[in-house]
C-alpha cells in the first residue's frame, strides 16, 4: 500500500514537472488564429527578399532570447524606469537587430487575433521561417509560449556564449542550457549565415596562427588593426544561403570567429564537423532538433506570463 502510494505521488511529480512543454502545441492556435502561421511566414519571407541578412538576423534574435531566461521575449523588452532590458547588454548592442521586423508581425497578428499570439512564438516561428527562406531545413514548432513580464541584463551578458570562447567554454555554455556537444556544433553551424562585426573577430585574423594565411589577408582588408569596429564580414563563403560550407570552411582554417575555428581544432568536435562537411543532410536533421529543443528552453505557459500587445513594452505600461 505504502509504495503504491509513493508510486502515484512520484506519477504525479512527473506529470506536474512536464506540464510546462507539454502545454505546447503545433496547434495551439488552429482554432484561435488560424492565419497566424502563414502571416508570420509571409512578413518573414518578404524581410529576408528585401534583405538576405534579415534571415540570419531573426535566427540570432530568437537564440539570443532562449539563452536569457527561456523563450520569453524578454529580448523585445524595451528599457523602463523600473528595470533594465536585455537590448543594452554586451552581446545584444548594436549587434542584435530584426526588431522592427517582430514588430510588424505582431501589429498583422494582433490585426487578426488581438490579444493571442505571443511575441515568444512569433520569434520562434519567425526563426524557422527565416531558416526555410535561406535554404535550410523545416521543422514542426510547438506553440503555447507566453511572454514575460520582466527581463535580465545581467543574465543576458553571462549566458550568451560570447565569439572569444574555448571548445571547452562553448561545451559548458551549451550544456548548462541542457545541449550535448553535438548539438552545440549543430546550432553552430546555423553561422552559415549572417555576418560579424570587425570587433569579434579582429584578434583572430591578427593574431591566431590556426588560420588560412590568405584568408587572413583578405579579412584584414576589412578590418583593420584599429578602428572599423562595425564593418561587416560574412560568415561563410555562401552566407546568403542555409548549408553546410560553413563546416567545410572550418576544414580550411577558415572560421571567422574564434569560436568558429575552435570546432574544428584537433578537438573533440572535429568528428562532428567532418561528419557535417561529408553529409549536410544529417546536419540539417540534427540543427533542426537542436531548434525545436531550443525552443522548448523555459517556456511561460498557462497563466504565467501574458500575450503583449506590444513586444517592446509589458501590458499597461
């Protein structure tokens, strides 16, 4: 009787302790709003037309927001007298932008549903979205996710793995977010697009020896020795398009970024890479579940939260 009882009270915990990814839906608003998906898909594919760049960016805002107290959007947060957003912090300023693009999908969606699609899902759909748009793979978003009502600079400048990192601190940064090695080099490899600014990686292609001499050369062209800190290089040779060339540069001593370069470096990672470079298929499968996994990191469901009906500021304020 006694471990009977134990039995349904350890059933219990485990049902309470999953509610929270399982409140998540891919039909969460099928019947709510359900021409939210395809007017999210629609505003992201005309933002990445208008600007290839755009696509990477929206991939970006959505990681940069996940690694901050979950898939909350609390990124959009804009400051306030009360508390200190996450748009200020060190990895987020001046290089985190698409803002304005959620905020246009969420002036469309509150036009159709008021008051039920959260910011947290329109980034997360919008982060998929753009992946399609540029090449790469698709793959099911749950949905369900609310919005917070505050937001972390101090959490967003010591969670966000930073391009000076270490195999062995981008390994630790990953893994206290719950993701094995592998799915760190996955998401990785989501730099086959996008660009960086000179400032990230200018100790690289001054002052590393495992990197391609020309390549070097060339980047040094952009980014001088001082100054110049916001000139823009691409980070792949394909950086307008999803695929797996990224991982192949890193073959040729070509990352851009010191953490780039650190996953393929006579690491433990290098299989991984190798494995990417022979077979973008399987990278495209593996990036896709890092994805999902990703957002599914702390997600507001329920009553926590609220849906904003403006991503930059909390209802009533």
């Amino acid at each position: 009787m006694a471990s009977l009882s134990f039995f349904s009270l350890f059933c219990m915990l485990s049902f309470l302790m999953g509610m929270g990814s399982a409140q998540l839906s891919p039909n969460f608003y099928a019947s709510t709003c359900p021409r939210a998906l395809s007017t999210i898909r629609t505003a992201v594919n005309n933002a990445v037309a208008k600007e290839r760049r755009m696509g990477a960016s929206l991939l970006r805002l959505h990681f940069h927001d996940c690694f901050v107290q979950g898939c909350d959007a609390s990124i959009l947060l804009d400051d306030t007298s009360s508390f200190t957003g996450e748009k200020t912090a060190g990895p987020n300023r001046n290089s985190v932008r698409g803002y304005e693009v959620i905020d246009t999908i969420k002036s469309q969606v509150e036009t159709l549903c008021p008051g039920v699609v959260s910011c947290a899902d329109i980034l997360t759909v919008a982060a998929r979205d753009s992946v399609v748009a540029l090449g790469g793979p698709s793959w099911t978003v749950p949905l369900g996710r609310r919005d917070s009502t505050t937001a972390s600079f101090s959490s967003a400048n010591s969670d966000l793995p930073g391009p000076g990192l270490d195999l062995s601190g981008l390994i630790s940064s990953f893994s206290n977010k719950g993701f094995t090695a592998r799915e760190m080099v996955a998401l990785s490899g989501t730099h086959t697009i996008g660009k960086a600014r000179c400032t990230t990686f200018r100790s690289r292609i001054y002052n590393e020896t495992n990197i391609d001499a020309a390549f070097a050369t060339s980047k040094q062209q952009i980014c001088p020795s001082s100054g110049g800190d916001d000139n823009l290089s691409d980070l792949d040779e394909t950086t307008a398009v999803f695929d797996n060339v990224y991982f192949r540069n890193l073959k040729e001593k070509k990352g851009l970024l010191h953490s780039d370069q650190q996953l393929y470096n006579g690491g433990s990672t290098d299989s991984i890479v190798e494995t990417y470079v022979t077979n973008s298929a399987v990278f495209f499968k593996d990036v896709a579940n890092a994805m999902i996994k990703m957002g599914n990191l702390s997600p507001l469901t329920g009553t926590n939260g609220e849906i904003r009906t403006d991503c930059k500021k909390i209802n009533g304020s």
